[in-house]
C-alpha cells in the first residue's frame, strides 16, 4: 500500500502513521519529495481499506499496489488453465462455441438446434432451464423438465452441455445434468451462490456483471477458486454505458486485458453483449479476431416464436455463415475452430 | 406498444405485422404519416418483447408506451404507502433516520452507538450481521450471535432493528431478529431472493443497485409486491459513473422521481452514496432538502478501528450536529424529525 | 509518480527505469516489499505520462502521486476565492441567485422575466444570446441584438448579467455586454477558447462537460488561471450516467468535493442538471443544503412558447417559493440569500 | 411524435394538447387503447422538443419517431459514400490504412515513420502539429512547421496526409498542407468549428466524443453534410465508461450500428481506443472483423522518447505483422488491404 501525505501534514501526522502501522505488524518505507511524503507499506495490506487510510489527519490519498485477488492472477500461475470436459478443452488452441437457444422450450425444438448446430461445428449446447427474468410476470423457464431435455439433446448429437444456475438449492440438481455451469451476470456478486461452487466438482462459465469493473470480476472468480474449484472460465457478455442503441455495450478490449491479467479462458457472448441479431455476427468475428477462447451465441430456428430473447438470436443459416468466417479468422491468429460435420 | 415502420416499409411488410399481432389477439391503429407508418398496438402486450418487433422486416423501432410495473406504481395507488412498525411510521411527514456501524463487531461495540444514536433521535438501529464482501478473503460478519446482539441493543434503547438478508436461507433466522430486512445492491436481481421476500410479513428495505435504472428498481420491488408484501421501501444509495472521486455518484434526482412514479417510500443512504465521511454530512442535508422519507447514516464512535467502512462513518459529535441541521431542513418542506432525546 | 514493479522484475529491468529516470533528473526511492518492488519518483513528474512508464518491461503499475493542476487548488490557495462583481461577492457567505430563461427571445420577454426574477431576490439575469445547439436546424440565437436586450433588462433591474461566448471570436463583442462570461459543458475542452479566456478580465463562469471528470473539469479552470485570470466560478450541471428518466444526472456530490479540492466557488444548475420542471425545484434546495455557492435557475413567464428548454423553466409563482424555501435553508449552514424586493 | 397520455387524462387535457398541436399545423391521430390514449403527431415535428410535451398536464411521455438527422442517414441515400482523395478511395472494398505518430516531432522522425508504414501497406500519413492537451503546461504542438514536415514526408513516400484541426481560425492554414481534416473527440460539438466545416472543399474525419451517443455525433455530421460538404468520415475511438483498466472503453459494436444508420464510412482508432500498445493490436485485429471501412493506428520508431502518447504507439515489427494479419482477416469479409511495398 502506498500513502501520500498533504504538502502540509505535520510530521506528528506522519508519524502517527507510521505508529500505528507498525503496531499491526508492518514495515514502512518513507520518501520524502520535494511536494510530498509518501509511505510504502509492506506487509500483507490485504486487510486494510484504503479508505480507512484516506480519512486520516494529513493523508491526500492511500492506495494499494497489488491486485486483490491471487489465485486467478497470472503472476500466481503463468500458464493458460486449459478446462478438459470429457476430451473436448477450453482455453487452449481451439476457440470454444457454444450454441443453441435462450430457453430450453420444449423436446423438438432442442433437439432441432442441436442438430444445426452441432452440425455447424459447435460443441456444446446451451439453454436455460431456469431463467432469471426482470419481470415477475414473465416466462421462468421449464426447470426440471427442461435439464432432461437439453442433455437428451446433447447426447444425442455428441455435444456438451452448459445451463444456468440462479441459486444455492439449483446447484445440486443442475449438475446432474449439465456439463458446465453458468452463472449469470445478475449473479456476480451473490456471494452465498459463488461460494458454494468453490467446493464442487463442475466447470464454472462465470458472467460479468453489466457493471462489473474487471476487478470486480476476478475476485469474484477467486471466490469459486479460493473454494478449491479451479476451473472457472469467464464472459464478457457487454456492459451498461451511455449508449442506449445497443442494449449493453460489448467490451471486447476485456479479452486481451483479463489474458494479461489471469490465466482464465475468457469467452465472448455478443448475443446479449448486442442484444440485436445483426449485430451479433460482426461482433461474434470481432471477438475471435481479439483472441477470444470461445463464443456463446443463440440460435434459432423459429425465433419469431422464441419464449425470450428472440430478436438476438441468429437464424440456422446465419449460424453456419458465421462459422465458416470465424474458422479462417481463427486461423490467422494460430487458432483453430471445429470443422463442420456436414 | 407502438411500432414504427421504416420509411420505405412495404404494404407486405406492414400488413404481415398487423396479422401476426391479430392473431395474437391485439388490436392495431394504424397512423400514416409524411415520413413513417405507425402502428399503436392495443391490449395487454407486457408479454412482447419490443426487440422481437424490431428485428422484423420493415420495422425501425417499437417500444412499449406502459411502464412494466403494475403494484408499485403511483397509477395503480395514488396515496403514499406509509409502512407502520409497531407505531413508527415510514413514508408520512416524520423522516426516518436509521443508524448504526456497517458491522456489529460486538456487545459493547453496538450498546455505545445505540445509545448515541436514540438520544440524537435516530429511532431505528442499523448493523450488519451478514455481509457481502467483494472479497472472499474480508470480514463475513457475525452471522446470529450479530442479530442477538443488535436486537438487545435496540430493546434497551427502545429502537428499531433493520439488517441486511444475504440469501433466501436467512430469511427466516434474521426475521426472528430484525423489525426490517435489507437487501443489499448486489442482491437487487437475485430473483431467488426477492421472490421469497413477497410472502414474508416483514417490511422490506430494497437498495438500488450500483448499475439499476430506476425502472429496474422499481421492478424489483414489483417482485415483492405481486407476491403479496406491499410493505417495501426503496434506499438510493449511489450508481456506478465514469467519476472515480467517490465511491459511486449518489443520485438524488432518483427522490422525486420515485416519488412521482410510485408510492413506495424513499429512503436515502449516503454512508454508501459518497464512500467518504466529509461527503456524508453535506449530502445527508441535501437529501432531505430533496424530499427523502428517511436517511440511513453510518456512525461508528472508533471508526479507526472498525471491521469495515471505518472510513463513511461518521464520529457522535458530526451525526449529533447533523440531526440537529436536518430537523431545520425538514420543517422548510412541512416534514419533522424526531427531537432528541437528550 | 509511484512505478509499482512486476513480481517477477528483474534486477537489469528496475535498474534500467532507475537509470532512465535519473538522466532525466529525478532522484528514485526504491523499496523493496514481499511482493513488489516500489519506486518513488521525486521531482516535477508533471510532464512524465504514467502510461509510458506502464508500458516498460518489469512494471506493474505506474501513477502521479500529485493533482496534475496547481493554481486551483487548495494547497496553492487555502482561502476561498471570493468574486467581487461591481459590489456583489460570489464565493462568500452569500448564496448568489442567477435566473433567466434559457435563450433572450424579445426585450419584452427579458424585461417581464428580469422584473420577476429580481423581485424574487436574483442579482443576476441569464440569458442566452448565441446558443449552442445539437442540431443544425434548431434556433440559434438572437446574437448581438440579444446581448444589448439582457444588457438594458439587467441594468433597469439592477442587475448583473451572466451569458455565454460559444468561440474566441465572440469574446470582446459579449464582454461589452456582460458582467460574467459563461462557458458551456460542450466547450470544456475547446482549448483555444479556454486558453483565451486566461488573459481578459472578466469573471468566468465554467460548467463542467457531461462527461468531465473533477479532475478534468479542475484542468481547464488551470488553463484559465494559469493565463492570469483569477476570477473563475465552477458550476455543476448534470453528467452522463446509464440512468436515462433524467436528461442527466446531477453530481450534487461534486459540491463538497470542489470545495476541498479547489478554492474556487462552485455553482449548481439543476435546471440542466435535471431537465425536467418538476425535480428542479427539489434538486435545487438540495444543492443549497450541499453547500453551493450560487444556484443557476432558467426561468419563464410562458414556457409552453419558449424557443429553447421551456420543460426545465421555472414558471413565476414555483421561483418565488423556491426563493423563500432555500433562503431558509441557507441560514440552516450558516449562509444567506438575498431578501426578495417585494 | 408519438405522446402518450396517462391512464387518468382527462378530455380536456387531450383535446387540449390536440388544439395546440393543430394550431401548428400538425394532423393528429388519436388511438384509445385499455390503458392509455395515444396520439400520433404528423408532419415536420423536427422543431418540437419532446420535453415540452412531456410537461404537460395529463401527459406520460413524449418522444420523436423519426431520427432527427437527415441527409447522414442511409434512408436519405442507400449507397456508401465513397470519399475519393486524389484516387484512393475511403468506403469502399479497400480498408485505409491512416497510420504515423501521435505528434509530429521533427523531419528526421517524421521521415522515418513515413517509410516504415508506407512500406507496410499504410497510404495515409497522421501526425499532429497542433495537440489538445487536458493540461495546459504539456507540449503544444509544432504548428505550422509541422505542416509542412508532415506534408513533405507524406509526398516523398507518396501517400496522403491527414492531420488535426482545433479550431475554426486553423482551418485555411491546415488545408494548405493537408489532405483529410481531422476533428478530435473534444471538438465534436464545438459547433462554431463543425459549421465552418460545411462550406470547404476537404474531406472530413470526425472522431466520436468520449461520451457521444451514436445519435449526437451523426447529428455533428450533419452540420457538416448541411453546410454542402458530403465528404465526411466517422471515427470510433473509444468512450468512457465506468472501466478504469484502459483509457476508454472501445465500442466496436458502433460499426454495424453507423453502417445501418449512415452512408458514411467508419473508421476505428483503436490507439486512442484503448490507451496502450498490446490491446491496440487484438483491437485493429477485431475492428477490421467487425467491419470498419478504415484504421488509424498509432506508429513511432522510438516510443519511449515520443512527445505524447508514446505508450499506445506500435513499434515498426508490431504494425509490420498486425498489417499480416488484418490483410487476412479483410479477405474473409470479402475486403482488401494495399499489399505492403517491400
């Protein structure tokens, strides 16, 4: 942590300071400069709050020098964590897609996108069971039923699965179904569900929040990895800014950022990241371009008649267009993308 | 609902939209202007998604002309909701104040700043026992033994008790502790846990989150009430802006707003809203001027040593003379606060 | 400036930043901590970009340990500027009262409203002469035939006059005409017309852009004193937030944080800052009760025929209570408004 | 115009607002649906603010259907606009290439710079000679020398000059040495400039305001288009956002958006876009996936002793390789890139 004094602390403000700080076990390095003294506090500042430093006597500013979080940071692990789910990685050479529809709605419709999409080139089938809605009057999803459907529909075109969970109680029963489990952006900062995937035995596809710093997002990520539950991936799925012609505002810079920054895959969602079916397409090859390590993208067959979130799902053709570009845009960046089946 | 067609729509276009929204059961207006056709869709379309209407060939925008909240809003009940808890009122002339630490630390620690806080007139305690941390490493709080503590404290001092509710489990153990649930910012879209808040009898303290449009919020609360608990108050404490100064940008505007949108009371929170104690005083003034049913303050009397905020709360002396200014500020707008006791 | 090394710096990459760091005649403090490295750069870094450090090999971080402006702030300056307008003081104990409509349309109109506002207690009349305008279709502005109109309203009311230069070649036509240059949010970052500003001699009066931040908004008042004219007030008008039922959101809590950053006075425009006719009233008591130095109010006798922002005019009778409430309020912290006339 | 009455309007306050609207000469259709009675305004309604509406008695809300520019939009005219410079040609197949140091500091560098991107491909030589610095003690700019420097280096390596504009005095100095005019972010509404604008005879590169809606900045095209200069080009160059890691938050997704709004081409900046060197990369990378018609990227040979924004400037090998790799990812979109010379 580092203190910068005001031009005119007193030096009994500075050594009350220095007092207290060494009292809770820390050595201080102090430089004097020409406008101001600045103390360097070593030791493990994890618990202090800035802030309780800023309202001191004589402080301008206080601040800490090393990231909150350590488990998911690159300087604790250097090498890319690569997720294996039953042969197929996430995080290494070959860009992850994952596809299918918002809401699982019934058997045929499952079993219709999966068949497009896996032949298309996706591997893992998405759909939400349980469907956090801004509005209490609006579908919820088929719950139960819906997680039969969509793992019956994995199978059988040879896919993985990836569903939502909204809370504690879900957890047990969604893993019986479900390959990798989402958490939402609603859901990032709700600490009792993002504790209790730290001890379980299930691959996290972990949400930004729309308003999530990507601080924010890492350590809620070290909250599943402090739990002993090492494989998390991340999502930018778009931020809330000014702009309203998009519903979120996609943040593809976060990509080349969190890699950086940790040695998580991050995936890139620009069906809610733009919220509108041709936009979805530019930005899905965008992401890849950035060096995304997977896309998740809604699909559709008869989205007029989608139960949600119709309007950013692409149509069949549409998805098999896009895949043929993003797999030579992979390429050119020393990345791979499944080939299509047919 | 109302659809506007793009310039150069066609007479197919428009008149597959009017079919399909028949078939649906609605009735349609259709308005041609020099520019655009516009269509005024008829009934209860709180069930379409306006994207859905956007994606469609020939369409250029659509958007719902109803707000999508019912129960809360000032249409449906035109009175303020006054919420009465054993006797004190919240949403009348009187401007509740709450107070109390962030944390309860300990007995003794709550029995100081009870009794600092009643005798400057604050009839309702405030105390986490439950806290959500950014941090997986920080300070959880101190769970039950917390809540006995909070509920003597306020027993002795003839006080109120509102503390926060972290998940659905806890529900029921707070609300043999507490006389108020609060639900924090980072819970304001935790469905799970607003839904079961709407078949509990306890009065509900709804924050705003950091990222919530109002029209978010107020859906939220929508929650609460559909389920049958019209006893929800709303607390703005601050948004998420590009401005780094502070903590978050508190937004007062948010008070008369709500005010002219729902019947809910609104109580103002600027311990959180500013992050920083010299901006609390100032905005709790402010908040009152503008119209708030209440102010929630941190004061803390070793502020030094507290497990967290330290640095928003404010010191007796500063919450003593604060009370005193706002009693002035409440009479100038026809509103009271409870004299102190000593 | 603090450079915050990697963890894993090398000795040869630290040297190598010591050394650059020197030849450029800065002394270095190195200390070494558990986990990083931290120097600390004493001279004028005041022409260093943190950036440039941020992106050598070995460092982690890099930032300014000083405010980048000097002459506004509080360590250059501990007493308030005080703004002394031919006998009428701004930035002292007196809350100055500006109001007017948004845009001089007639002589008529200025001498109704300048009757109005003047006997409401308001020293000093707005109005705009030369407007800034989103679209090229919109009014415009009367121009110099506008300045001569506010400028003989002013004068039979006895009052000073506040108006807006929109370029450098409008200053000495409008400083013939007003007492107080105004600068809109737009122009907070027109360099050349700030930097103009440095060498007149009149009062400028500098609203802070949409999306300035404090410190920004503190850089261009820098540009202005640094040129030599001391006379510069700040007003705070709304920023750009994801909250959109408000034109913008006003920062109330930009008023406590300018006075401690700056010695400069700060004024509140809740009429921009808000928009809406309804919640300026509010958001102006909150503003006096924040501790601003002045308020600036838009003001019509028949908004519905206004040529600009009729939605955000007060209308006669809502001024004059708003007067007797924030005249009340004032007292509370120990400041005044002036008495009405009549 | 679409106005939305409220639930309880009265007749009067309808046929109120029906009466004046008329009085304009506007038609009005009225629609009474369950909830709400809706009108829909006919005819130029360009000169009505919506607020004005909204304040109303007895109105809910009020907003314009049509978009409020003109000629920039794609319905004025379907084709791109294709901006031909002395027979390159920007809007087409072609990506332009704009790349050169953030400041022109001497021949010598500007010599250098100029052969390497040329070389690579670039055909556009950027270079500023007057800088908008936020602090007023940072480096100017060299002026006209500059001009000329650019202009010399640009002939010598046969390729076009673009370079900035800061206010409306510039203008005619400027277009002697140069072949495009760049207005920077700061400048976007600076209206007195982007008038002056419309009357000459040079194409224009209009860069997005930090915190422009996609609205605003294709109404400051407009001024420009409406002053007679069809030759305007847009710029996406990052906006701000709550995220502090990079210095602005790129918003790609405003590709597709401008390429459905708007004839002009787009070009990105992803440079200013992210603020430092390794995310311009991913980020040209995405921009050309995404669609842009054109990149401007930051070069220098010796960044760390560059005037200004040494930090996002790429090094020779990194722009050499990024033109690879965007080369391959235009062919994919059916896009070209110049071939490198060498």
């Amino acid at each position: 942590m580092v203190i910068i004094m005001e031009h005119d602390a007193t030096k009994p403000q500075i050594d009350d300071i220095i007092n207290k700080l060494q009292d809770l076990g820390f050595n201080i390095h102090q430089s004097t400069g020409i406008d101001h003294t600045l103390l360097g506090v070593i030791g493990d500042v994890s618990k202090i709050d800035p802030r309780d430093m800023q309202v001191l006597p004589g402080v301008a500013d206080a601040y800490r020098i090393s990231a909150p979080y350590k488990l998911v940071s690159r300087e604790f692990q250097h090498k890319n964590t690569i997720i294996d789910i039953k042969g197929v990685k996430i995080g290494g050479d070959e860009v992850a897609v994952m596809a299918g529809p918002c809401s699982i709605e019934s058997k045929e419709q499952m079993m219709t996108i999966a068949e497009i999409v896996s032949n298309a080139g996706a591997k893992f089938l998405r759909g939400g069971a349980f469907k956090p809605r801004t509005s209490p009057y609006a579908f919820q999803g088929l719950g139960e039923q819906g997680l039969k459907i969509i793992r019956e529909a994995a199978d059988k075109f040879n896919m993985l699965v990836i569903t939502e969970v909204m809370d504690k109680e879900q957890i047990s029963l969604v893993s019986e179904h479900t390959d990798i489990i989402q958490i939402g952006a609603r859901n990032i900062q709700n600490f009792t569900l993002i504790r209790a995937l730290g001890s379980i035995d299930k691959p996290i596809f972990l949400k930004r929040g729309i308003s999530s710093t990507i601080e924010e997002w890492l350590m809620s990520a070290e909250y599943i990895l402090s739990g002993g539950n090492r494989n998390v991936m991340l999502c930018e799925r778009g931020i809330r800014t000014f702009e309203t012609y998009t519903r979120n505002t996609m943040d593809l810079s976060a990509i080349p950022i969190v890699h950086k920054l940790s040695h998580l895959p991050i995936i890139a969602d620009p069906s809610h990241g733009t919220g509108l079916r041709d936009k979805v397409i530019p930005m899905a090859r965008a992401a890849v371009a950035a060096g995304a390590d997977g896309l998740m993208i809604e699909v559709h067959h008869d989205p007029e008649h989608a139960m949600s979130d119709g309007a950013q799902s692409l149509l069949p053709d549409q998805f098999v267009d896009l895949m043929k570009q993003i797999r030579e845009i992979a390429k050119v960046i020393g990345r791979t993308i499944a080939d299509a089946r047919v």
